[in-house]
C-alpha cells in the first residue's frame, strides 16, 4: 500500500482541501492527474463562468482508496492528450 498513498503533514498547504480525516487524506495527486478529464473526471467540479474547473471541494485524489480508481482513468487521459496535441 506504501506505492498508493503518501500523507504530507509538513507541507504548508496542507491540507489543501477541507476534511475531518486528516490522517487518511492522500497526498500523492497533489494536482490532479484527472483534471484534463472535464466533467468525466469522476469527482465533483464546479464549472465557474470563465469555464475554468475549480475542483476545491473535491476529494477524489485525496481519497487513500481512490488509487485504483485514478489508475483506471489513465486510458482516458491518454486519450485526451492525443486529441489535444
């Protein structure tokens, strides 16, 4: 499990979003690797008018049981980098 969840108590940010469970919030997608994803990304984006994603409510990255899920996304993003290159 050491490979799927890293916790950065001394960064100053952290933690970056709100939650209760500080000891299990994953640190490891610092910045999201599904972000290039949209609303497919499977968190819980807002969109603001400027159609910038702001994703400070979501704790899908941060979720320590999320890995597996983030992993299996990978496809998808390749997919999207091809498009957008």
């Amino acid at each position: 499990m050491s490979h799927k969840f890293f916790n950065n108590k001394e960064c100053e940010y952290f933690p970056c979003h709100k939650t209760n469970k500080p000891d299990e919030f994953n640190c490891l997608f610092c910045f999201c690797p599904l972000y290039a994803l949209g609303k497919n990304c499977g968190g819980n984006p807002k969109f603001l008018e400027n159609g910038v994603k702001d994703c400070s409510s979501c704790m899908l990255p941060h979720n320590k049981n999320n890995f597996d899920f983030i992993m299996n996304k990978f496809y998808e993003i390749v997919e999207v980098t091809k498009k957008n290159s």
